[in-house]
C-alpha cells in the first residue's frame, strides 16, 4: 500500500515556486535565458559553499580523530578558515613549468571542473529539482565522469614532471578499474526501477510500505549494492585510503603537483564536487533522493532531506579517511578485480531473483516478504563468505613485526 | 541544404580527414586513430539516416550504432595491444620502418 | 527545414577537432584532440535525439578508447617523438586521395535524390524502454554476439600486451622497464 506525501507543500516547493515566479516576471524574450541561469546558477552557488563547509568539517574532524585541534584562528572556532583559504589561493603567485605544455597545463583543470559541475545537472535534489530530467540520467552521469580521466592525464602529462606523470597512471589505472564495479552496482537498481531517468529511480523509491519507505537500501541486493558503490566511489574520487594518486608520502602529490594558485584551488573544488556528485548519486540509487525514509516525516523538506543525506555520506567519507592508512598498488589491484568486480555481480544476481520471486506467499505478504529478503540475502551472503574464503586461503594473518621501529 | 545532407557532409568529411591521416602519417597509433574517424564518420551516417528516415520507429540504424561503439572499442583495444606488443620488438611503431614480417 | 546552428557549430567542433588530431605534430596532443572530436560527435549524436548514443559514444570513445591510445602512446615512447619525421613521403597522395574521396561522396549526397526531399519526421520517441526491447527481443542474437567478441577482444588484447616471461637468448631488450606495464 503506497501512500502519496504531500504536507508541507509550500516550504517543500518553495524554489520551484520562486524560480516560476522570477520567469513569469521577465520579459518575453529573456524568459528562456532566465530560466536556464535560474537553473545553472544555484547549481554553482550551493556546491562549492558545501565544498567551503567540507573543508572546515574535514579539518576539524580528521583534527578531532588525530588528537589535536584543526583551525581555530580565523573567526569563531575557525569557521571563516575557508575566507582565509580563497584569499590565499587568489593571491598567490600562479607558477607554470618553463617546459610544460602550456595549452594543455592551462587547460587541465577547467575541464576538470566543468566536468565535476555537469555531473550534478542530473541529480534530484529535491522533489521537482532536477536541472535537466534526462530520460538516460544514470548513463549521462558516467559518461560525463570519464572525461575527469582525460583531464587527469592532461594535468599529470603536461606538467613534465616524472611524479605528475606516475600520479595520473596510477589515477587512471584505478579510475577505470573502480568505474565497472562503480556501474555494476548501479545496475542492479536500474533493473529493478527499470528506468535509467534519476528522477524516476526516485520516484519508484519515494512510496511507503506502512511507515518504511520502499528505498532500495533496505533491500538485501540494496544494502549490498550500496557498500559496494561507496567503496567504489571512494576509490573513483580519490579519496582516502584509495589516494594513492596523491600520496603525499610517495608522489608527493600526484597529477596537480605543478599547479598553484587558482589552478590548484580548482583542482581542490573539482575533487570535492566529485565526492559530492557521485555521494548524490549514491543517494539517489540507494537512499530514496530526496525522499524520507519513515512516512510520519515526510513534513521535512525535500531538498533538507537530500542535503541532510549528503552532509551525512561526507561526514563518513572524512571519518574512514581518518581511519584507515592508504592501501598499496596491488592491493588496490587485487581489491578492484578480485572482489568488487565478482560481488557486484552477485548483487545484480541477487536484484534478479528479488525481482521474480512473489512478494507475497500464501495470501501472507509480510510472510512472502520476509522469504523473499531471507532468499535474496542468502543469494548475497553465500558468495561473499566463499569469496573470502577462497581469497584469504594460504594467508597468514598474525602479528606485524617491526624491522626499523618498535 | 536540409538537415540529412548537412548530416552527410559532416560524416563525408570527417571520413576524408580519417582517411587523409591513415594514408600520410607514419605513426601506428595515428594510423588506427584515422580508422576510428572513418568509423564514426559512418555512425554519423547511421544515425543521421536513423533520425531522418522513414521508419524511426524500428531503431535500426540505432542499434547498428551502438553495436558499431561495442566492435570499435573491441578493435581499439586489440589494435593497440597489437602496436604495443610490435612496438616491443622493433623499438618503433612507425609503419614505414616495420618492414619485417618475420620475428 | 534547415541546419540548426548548434548542429553547425558542433560540426564545425568535430571538424576541427578531426583536423587537428590528423594534422599536429605531437601525438598526445594528436589523442587529445582526437577526443575532442569523438566528444563532438556525441554532441552531435544528442542533437540528432539519439540520446543513448551520444551517451555511449561518449564513455567508450572518451572514457575509454581515447585513454587507450593514450596509454599506447607513452608505452611506446611516443610522448617524446621528434616532430619533423611524423609525415610520410607519400603524404601528398594520401591527401589527393582523400580529397578525391571526398570529392565523390559530396557529389553523391549532392546528387542523390534521398537527400533533398523534405523530410518533416517528427522527433522519434528514443525512449530507453523501446532501445532496451528492441536489444533484447530483436537483436538479441546480435548482442550475444558482441558480448562473446567483446570476451575474445579482451582476452586477446590481455595475451597480445602481457609481457613475454621467457626470452629466447639475444632478445633482451625487450624487457625494458615500460610505464604501468
């Protein structure tokens, strides 16, 4: 039994309401015009003020986890830190390599940052805010996402600089690897939404059994699914443990190591943008968009909700950064191909058997339900402890001993 | 000039240009590089003939297309493996240079 | 009904980007605007409404072919190439050639009667379920087909670029220590 949400309706619609009423009170001929920036604007208003909050949140939480206290010097409690940043980044002195391909160095970074903005032209942020309702939205979303790798290369390439160089292989080399699980994860959801629309793969999630929405993630494949394409995203936007592109300790900083200045807060910005975007669209396949996992608290604002989920999936994203130490090369290899690649497919397995198996057994629809669940996360469990199994075989696991350190 | 001829000029170019670059550079990985062109150049074609065509509605050109995407990147990869693994014999992948055929 | 000026614009964009990819002198430039005419192209793909292809030529071509040619050129030290010697002698035929081959198909479409009636078809409904359908009731055959060379394609690249272990005596130097390999 579904059962359609509609309180709160005003404040829910409120920037749907404001931007038809700023188009409706321009003249003829600009209207188009208007609604287009009305459409792109916030776009570039609102992630790169999430981008300057992230900063701050990252620097005092990752302080708070490694026993010290982050910023603290600029404004209260160091909340205006990200003032003192752009100042910092704008003023200082933009050096480019005599013998770096200037066109290409120049270039590098902009692509990189158009590329991170368009993938948010897809997302649902809010019920009826979607920028551009692509009948392929999912599809447009990777597609946009792999022309980041020809930036990264034309940063690490154009720089001539051996570290910039082996910066972007490596980031390469793990962007494409992390990509198919990346996809494959997503795949399962659109099976079963059977639409590749972002705001129809919503909408299928935005109906409430009872008072539990129907979001993907309480699913068994859902659940799955979802882990996976965090893990997958985590190593897709370079963040920690899968930073290996920047490793600071190695690479010094991988492909962005001959840029300062403006390009290099670019660099910063496209980075966060795509930890943003590819968490929105985690959200979306996943978490139900914008929609409120009970129905009692539906009253809650469509776009609180997304951002909610959002800041949420950040705030994670900087607690295993401050966690886990960075992988190695081969681990990440083995990681990628060995396990992901394999348990992405199972999930989809598991999405196909959730698909065609009753719903409700019996006349009993919570007794068909629960068969259903239990099956479907046998389908998922049984492969993963075999998994491990077969991939931890002949493996010691036993105490690190120190060489050089005690 | 209506929009397929437009379409067909477009693609009767960017053949040339593929073809054009086959031909003259000596560069292997050019070389295959034009053959994608002449490729896309015909994909145009098919969508262009697809979009304009009589019978939209059967997705024929459509789909040829996107089978045409799945055998070229096939073709890229072995083709390029193809370069690399000459590339490890000769030391060079300039076509005009490879003139041996045997190992 | 005429050309619209996007189409014009993202034409002129692949020519050029084409152009350039056949005509500089390094090869990762080359590559590079070799991409920005396959991304031209997808442009081109979504402005004809053919909105999946555009979408897929846009992640296999940019997104992956183009970082294959890539990664070939710095395998095979093609970074660095000198400039001067990129051309052939036999450039100017090739050129002669192409030009001819141009010349024939402008004359064909020019000529040809299919392309001047004004076709006023109404955008198709390229709805992702019916190009879903249509791959997996009508073409199902064919797909199964890509998938299985799709299969020997990766198996033969992975055979084809993996390192030789045992070298005959007087082959050494193909053990070089390459990028990423």
């Amino acid at each position: 039994m579904s059962v359609a949400v509609a309180p709160a309706f005003a404040a829910d619609q409120i920037f749907v309401a404001l931007k038809y009423w700023l188009v409706l009170h321009t003249p003829g001929p600009f209207q188009t015009l208007v609604s287009i920036l009305l459409t792109i604007i916030p776009i570039i208003v609102v992630f790169p003020a999430l981008f300057a909050v992230t900063t701050v949140l990252e620097r005092k939480g990752l302080g708070r986890i490694q026993n010290r206290y982050g910023p603290n010097r600029v404004g209260p409690w160091g909340v205006f830190q990200p003032l003192a940043d752009a100042v910092k980044s704008l003023t200082k002195e933009d050096i480019v390599p005599r013998s770096a391909d200037h066109v290409v160095h120049y270039l590098a970074p902009l692509v990189l940052v158009a590329t991170a903005f368009l993938a948010f032209a897809v997302l649902p942020i809010g019920r009826n805010m979607t920028a551009v309702n692509l009948d392929a939205g999912v599809l447009f979303f990777f597609a946009i996402g792999a022309a980041t790798e020809l930036a990264v290369f034309m940063a690490g390439w154009s720089s001539r600089n051996k570290y910039s160089l082996l910066g972007a292989m490596r980031a390469i080399a793990q962007m494409i690897s992390y990509e198919i699980p990346l996809i494959l994860s997503s795949v399962a959801v659109i099976m079963i939404s059977g639409t590749l629309s972002t705001t129809r793969i919503v909408d299928e999630q935005a109906h409430y059994t009872g008072t539990v929405a129907h979001w993907n993630v309480f699913t068994p494949w859902g659940l799955a699914g979802f882990i996976l394409f965090m893990i997958a995203a985590t190593a897709e936007t370079n963040r920690s443990p899968f930073d290996l592109p920047e490793g600071e300790s190695e690479i010094i900083a991988g492909y962005f190591i001959e840029y300062s200045g403006f390009k290099f807060a670019l660099f910063f910005l496209a980075e966060y943008l795509e930890m943003f975007a590819v968490s929105g669209l985690g959200i979306t396949l996943f978490l139900g968009g914008w929609s409120s996992p009970f129905s009692f608290l539906a009253w809650i604002p469509s776009w609180i909700w997304f951002f909610g989920k959002l800041l949420a999936l950040i705030v994670g994203f900087i607690w295993v950064r401050g966690t886990l130490p960075r992988l190695r090369m081969d681990q990440l290899m083995n990681f990628a191909w060995k396990f992901m690649l394999p348990m992405t497919l199972v999930v989809i397995v598991s999405a196909g058997v959730w698909r065609f198996l009753p719903a409700g057994v019996a006349g009993s629809a919570a007794l068909g339900g629960v068969i259903r669940w239990l099956v479907c996360a046998l389908v998922v469990a049984g492969p993963y402890i075999a998994l491990a199994r077969v991939l931890e075989r002949g493996r010691k696991i036993e105490k690190r001993t120190y060489r050089y350190a005690e | 000039m209506n929009p397929l001829a437009g379409c067909l000029l477009v693609s009767s170019l960017l053949f040339s240009v593929g073809l054009a670059g086959a031909l003259t550079r000596r560069s292997a990985i050019l070389v295959l590089a034009g053959i994608e062109l002449m490729l896309n150049a015909a994909n145009l074609n098919f969508i262009a003939f697809w979009r304009f065509g009589p019978h939209p509605e059967f997705l024929t050109g459509f789909v040829f297309v996107i089978f045409s995407i799945a055998v070229a990147a096939a073709e890229a990869a072995v083709g390029l493996a193809l370069i690399v693994a000459i590339y490890r014999h000769a030391q060079t992948s300039d076509v005009s240079e490879i003139t041996e055929m045997k190992g | 009904m005429r050309m619209t000026l996007p189409f014009l614009i993202l034409a002129i964009l692949t020519l050029a980007g084409g152009v350039a990819a056949m005509t500089l002198r390094r090869l990762v430039h080359c590559a590079l605007a070799l991409s920005v005419a396959f991304a031209g192209l997808a442009a081109l793909y979504l402005n004809l409404d053919a909105e999946f292809a555009g979408l897929a030529q846009l992640l296999v071509y940019v997104g992956a072919i183009a970082i294959l040619i890539v990664f070939a050129i710095l395998l095979t030290r093609g970074g660095d190439s000198d400039a001067e010697k990129s051309f052939s002698p036999a450039g100017i035929g090739g050129a002669v050639i192409a030009l001819a081959v141009f010349a024939v198909l402008a004359w064909a479409t020019e000529t040809s009667g299919i392309a001047h009636p004004a076709l006023v078809t109404p955008p198709p409904e390229s709805a992702m379920r019916e190009i879903g359908l249509a791959l997996m009731q009508r073409y199902v055959l064919p797909l199964e087909v890509i998938a299985l060379m799709l299969t020997a394609a990766m198996i033969g690249a992975v055979i084809l670029a993996v390192r030789e272990r045992r070298n005959p005596a007087g082959t050494e130097s193909a053990e070089r220590p390459g990028l990423g390999a």
